[in-house]
C-alpha cells in the first residue's frame, strides 16, 4: 500500500507542477525537465507515471472533460426529474457548479480554451453539450430546426467561457450561471 501512495502523490505532484507551469509557459515551450524540477521527482519517476508530457495533458484534458460531462448531463436530466420550477433553480445550480469548477481549474482552462486551443477538449466539449442538449429538448415541445438551434447555443455558451476565462473570471460564478440560463433557457422560442 505504500509503494501506490507514493506513486498517487508523485503522480499528483507531477500534475501540480504542469498546472504551474502552464501559468507562465507554453504548453509545447514546457519540458520534463521543468516539470520534474517543478514537482521535485526524477526523470524515471515522471516516465513510470506517464509516456511523456502529451500523455499527462491527455490526462488532465480528460478527467476534467469527464467532470464537465457529468454536470452537463445531470442539466439535461433535471427538466424530466423535477418540476419546472424547481428544475429551473437546479439547472442554475449546476451552471454555478460549472463555474466554480472552470474559475477553480482556471489555468488549465485559459490553457486549453483561450490561450492554446486544443481541438480535442473543445470537440469533447461541444459533443457533451451537444448531446446533453439534445436529450433536455426531447423532453420540451418540439421545437424547429432544434440541431440549429443547439449548435447556436452552445457556439454562444463556449463564446461566453472564452470572453469569461479571457477577462480572468472578474464575474462570479453566481453571476455567470445566471447569465448563462438567461441566454439558454429563454422561453418563447
């Protein structure tokens, strides 16, 4: 059990330091030797933890876009599990939660949003809230032309998170998930 533990905290090390790193490099200017030096590992510590630096990007871009798939999924559930009332105040709640979890994460999602664009985790991105979309205007009267109407929302969505992380998250959360509902969730369409 000891040996795992120290492998989880280098391995979380490993991560810190490439989260630190990104604040003041270029992921492709950044190297292992930094990372090892920022984290305080050995060169064959990083590489029994990962391949190289892309694996441990891979890493990172995927525990947080699985984050972002659960609390966008649970958005497209609340309209069929609560009444509408209360969904609206839970759907709020869950923009709110995404916030705090963006404002929180924020360098890594200047990073892969803003300042290096990674196409992957932007096309993971727009495919949750694509389908997460989908599956809460089922559960509306139906709408016309409701892709077209999907592929505007969230155009506006990651618009909204690209000016938001661009500006240094200066709103709070609170504020942005209410921003966020008023552009989405508009009644009469």
């Amino acid at each position: 059990m000891g040996k795992t533990k120290t492998k989880s905290k280098a391995r979380r090390r490993i991560v810190k330091a490439m989260i630190e790193l990104l604040k003041t490099a270029s992921f492709d200017e950044i190297t292992i030797k930094q990372i090892c030096a920022e984290s305080g590992v050995h060169r064959s510590t990083f590489y029994a933890q990962f391949e190289d630096k892309y694996q441990l990007f891979d890493v990172l871009t995927t525990y947080h876009m699985g984050r972002y798939e659960k609390l966008i999924l649970y958005t497209s559930n609340v309209i069929d599990s609560y009444p509408l009332e209360e969904a609206k105040t839970r759907i709020i709640k869950t923009f709110r939660l995404l916030f705090k979890y963006i404002q929180r994460h924020q360098t890594f999602f200047t990073t892969i949003i803003v300042t290096q664009p990674q196409l992957k985790a932007i096309h993971q991105y727009l495919q949750f809230t694509h389908d997460a979309y989908e599956k809460l205007l089922n559960q509306l009267p139906q709408l016309q032309q409701s892709n077209y109407f999907i592929n505007y929302t969230i155009g506006g969505e990651l618009a909204l998170i690209y000016s938001w992380l661009m500006e240094g998250c200066q709103e709070s959360p609170d504020v942005m998930a209410q921003i966020l509902y008023s552009n989405i969730v508009k009644m009469g369409r």
